[in-house]
C-alpha cells in the first residue's frame, strides 16, 4: 500500500474524521470507500453500454438519440441534486 499526501484544509480533515468514526472506520479506509465507490467516466461509459445492451435485448425497443440524450440529462439532474434528494 502506498503513501500519499494531499493539502486539505482543517475543516475538511476534521469532516473526514469525524464521517469515518460514525461509520467505524479509520480516516483512510473512510476515504478509499469513498473514493473507490465514485465511478469513472470510462466505467460509467461502459455501465451505460451494457445498460442499453440490456434494454435492447430484453425489452424488444430499441433507444435513440433522444432517449440516450433524455437519460443524460436525467442523470445529471440527478447528479446535481435537482430531483431525487432525500428527504
């Protein structure tokens, strides 16, 4: 396992600490989770590949650039916090 060191301000390092001890875990396991769970562009290209593979071979339609482009924007809605939040 490797060392790393980035600069964080204290505010941050103390929001890291105290997230990681409500869940149990130390800082650096927190942050691995963390980060290890936030997908790439890459892995989320190739998720939303499979995804309309899925949909065309299981659901007979197929999806055109409209339905692709609709679905982005849902997801960056999403992403955004515009829709979906928790209430």
């Amino acid at each position: 396992m490797a060392d790393t060191t980035i600069k964080i301000s204290d505010e941050i390092r103390d929001r890291i600490r105290a997230l990681a001890e409500e869940r149990g875990l130390s800082a650096r396991a927190y942050v691995e989770r963390l980060v290890s769970s936030v997908p790439t562009e890459d892995e989320r290209a190739e998720r939303t590949a499979k995804a309309i593979a899925y949909v065309r071979a299981h659901f007979g339609t197929d999806l055109g650039p409209d339905d692709l482009a609709a679905g982005e924007e849902w997801r960056q809605a999403i992403v955004a916090r515009r829709i979906g939040s928790r209430r």
